[in-house]
C-alpha cells in the first residue's frame, strides 16, 4: 500500500510544482515583454520582484540522511521549521534529515511569507536517530535495512567532541552533559545523528522544615559549611532574633523556601484564601529581609496529608491553584522521620540511608525545629554514607525535578 500511495502523491506533487513553475515563469515573460518596464527594471533594480521559492517542493529521505533545501529569489533571513521533529529535522541552514518513517513539512519563513517542502521518511537509513546515553557510557550508531557494506563506507565525527566523542565506525561516548550531532561522511553523503548526554542522578536534596531555631538551625548550618553542602531550608514564622538566622541561610548559598507563616492545620486549610494568604504573608516577610522572592514551597504536613481532610477536596484545588500563581512545590521521597516521638541519632541514620536511591532525584525530609538534635548528631554520618557511594547534595532550585505525592488524597 505505502509505495504506491508515495507514488502517487510524488507525481501529484510534481504535477502542481510543474503548475507553480509554469505560472511563475509566465508572470516573468509578461513582465519582461514589456519595453517600458525593462527601462525602468534599469534604473531601479528593487522594482523587479524576484520569485521566492524553495528549490524543492517535496523530498524523500532514509533516516538519518541530511539534504540541504534552500530559498531563492531573497538575500533575507529564513527561519526554518518541522511541522513534526518526530518525523523530520531541519537545522537553521535548512539542512533537513529524517528521523523516523512518515510524511511531514518543513517550512522556509521568510518575512510573513512561507514557503513549503513535503518531506516524506522512508525506514531504510539509520536504525535510531536519536540516542540517549549516560555520562561515560557509550553506544553505537545502528543502521536499518542497509547492507553492512554501505553502512561501513560511512565515516563519522562528533560535531562537540566536549560533549560526546565518536569513532569513525560510529562508536560513542558521553563526555559531559548536553546534546551533540554526530555526523557521518560517504562521498557526497551526508547523515546525521544526534546524541543526549544525561549525568546520573544520584542527587541528594536535604530540606529541613519548621525552622529557624536557635538550637537547632544553626549547628545545621555549622555541619553543611564544614561539609561544603547546600540544602534547603522550609522556614516558617520567626522573631526578631532569628532574623540573623534566614540571613545566614542566604548568605552561605542554601535555598530559602517556603513552608507557611503558621503551620496550624485547622487555620491554613480552612479555605483555599486563608491559604494563600498565609503563604504570601511569609513570602513579603522574607523579600523584605533578604530581597530574596521565594516561589518554592512545600504544604505543612506534605500535599498528601490527612490533617486537612476536615475540609474535603481542599488539597486537591490547593495543589493545581499554587502551580496555576508559579509556586513549585515540593513532598519527598526520603523521610528522616525525626519528627515522631520515637526517634534517635540511629533512626534518623538509618532511614534516610535505606531511603536513598540511584538514579533519581532524592528529597530528604528533616526538621530543623527546637530541641530536635537528633537530626544533627546523625547528619555528618549520613554525609559520609552517601558520599561514598557516589551521591551529590544540592540545593532545590527552580530547575529541580519536581517530587510531589500522588496521588492526593483530599
Ligand atoms: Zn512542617
């Protein structure tokens, strides 16, 4: 079915491309025909109006094979499109490749105007034009329905060697993260390939809630200098005297975030507005302190707590409505735990570090209220466990992954 459907498309686009040329080239005679305004075309060359066009109106492609398309008849900028990158790529040379089997646009802008080239994918060329690997790790360029001795013609280079490196027989690596084109050579052949780069996410995000405490907080601070490790910092209200403390978070470089002025279930879920004005109330107070504007929130009692279902739905609409005013935030999925009452050095340890997962984003649930030390006597241990197995700390930023429960229970 397929062949004979391209087929039949192919002449009928060639039928209409033979009309379109046919027309233009009249319009040009008739212009021409006239004596008078070959004088004029003379004096001022602008009065001539060139025809623009793409130099094809339609093409077919194997997968990974790249062919240049261009406009002529204009000296401006064309900016290039796909209707569909799935099935067609194009780069802002107007240098098309195929992607995967199908039929799609490429659109030439030029000013308002646009002119178009129907690109049709066959499956014969490059097994997979797009190739995902880890820092490190390697893959290699596979090929489709080709015959190995055509395939083995084809001599590639790495277009960013300080992303991703390639063999000329279409071996690769991943240098550092990013994405790379890998092009390949066989006579006047072009083929390209595009490689993404990933680092692995054995990230550790440590976010402490209910603080700033005057016990507790700044021993936490003191361990996270000494380990040069950033975190993040949930705040609720806090006096005069603490003030120096949400200073010091910003000043050594951790994200200050938002938890809530008030952490009392029964006042802040009550409605959507009392919400709302509790967490802008402490979102003010901080901008005025530190002239930080703090976006990045988690919901007292995490978005699937039980403590709000007095009010029934109210998580649910809480959820979408912070999302909807450019709030990011943020549950876990590692729980410290240190906020029940049967806790100790040995429990937070221990259930933080059997929590801990490669290969994801890890956000750490502890607390930073008064009295609670449990959570610092066991944090350099737990420091030390994660390091040596090859785990980061960062920082929650606007770019971090989300980690939010689902689903939500009210
Ligand atoms: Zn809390």
């Amino acid at each position: 079915m397929r062949p004979i459907k391209v087929r039949k498309y192919l002449v009928l686009v060639t039928m209409c491309s033979l009309i379109f040329f046919a027309e233009a080239k009249a319009k040009i005679a008739t212009h021409k025909s006239n004596g008078a305004l070959d004088e004029k075309e003379d004096k001022d060359d602008k009065s001539r109006k060139p025809v623009v066009q793409i130099n094809r109106e339609a093409l077919t492609l194997h997968k990974g094979r790249v062919r240049q398309l261009k406009v002529e008849g204009t000296d401006k900028r064309i900016r290039w499109s796909s209707k569909n990158e799935a099935v067609a790529m194009v780069d802002a040379e107007g240098r098309v490749w195929g992607v995967d089997q199908g039929v799609t646009t490429i659109l030439a802008k030029v000013g308002k105007r646009k002119r178009r080239c129907q690109v049709t994918v066959a499956e014969k060329g490059l097994g997979l034009v797009n190739y995902t690997v880890i820092k490190g790790k390697g893959g290699v360029v596979n090929w489709a329905n080709v015959k190995k001795k055509a395939a083995k013609k084809v001599k590639w280079s790495s277009t960013n060697p300080r992303v991703a490196v390639i063999k000329k027989n279409g071996t690769f690596t991943g240098v550092s993260a990013g994405v790379v084109d890998m092009e390949g050579k066989a006579g006047k052949k072009r083929y390209r390939c595009r490689v993404a780069v990933g680092i692995p996410k054995n990230a550790v995000y440590l976010t402490f809630d209910d603080g700033p405490s005057s016990d507790v907080t700044p021993r936490i601070l003191d361990i996270l200098k000494r380990r040069n490790i950033k975190a993040t910092f949930f705040v609720v209200n806090y006096s005069v005297a603490n003030e120096k403390l949400i200073k010091r978070i910003v000043k050594e470089g951790h994200t200050l975030a938002l938890h809530g002025l008030s952490h009392v279930y029964r006042d802040i879920y009550r409605s959507e507005a009392a919400f709302m004005k509790n967490i802008t109330r402490l979102r003010k107070k901080l901008f005025k302190l530190t002239g930080k504007d703090c976006t990045i929130m988690r919901f007292p009692g995490g978005s699937s707590n039980s403590s709000s279902k007095f009010n029934p739905g109210v998580m649910t609409r809480l959820t979408s409505l912070v999302q909807e005013e450019g709030y990011r935030y943020f549950d876990w999925n590692v729980s410290a735990e240190d906020a029940e009452r049967y806790k100790s050095k040995g429990s937070v340890y221990r259930n933080v570090t059997s929590g801990l997962r490669k290969h994801r984003v890890n956000v750490v649930l502890c607390h930073d209220f008064g009295g609670n030390h449990v959570t610092c006597d066991a944090l350099d241990d737990v420091i030390d466990y994660a390091q040596n197995r090859g785990y980061t700390f960062r920082r929650i930023s606007k770019r971090t992954e989300l980690v939010q429960h689902k689903p939500i229970p009210n």
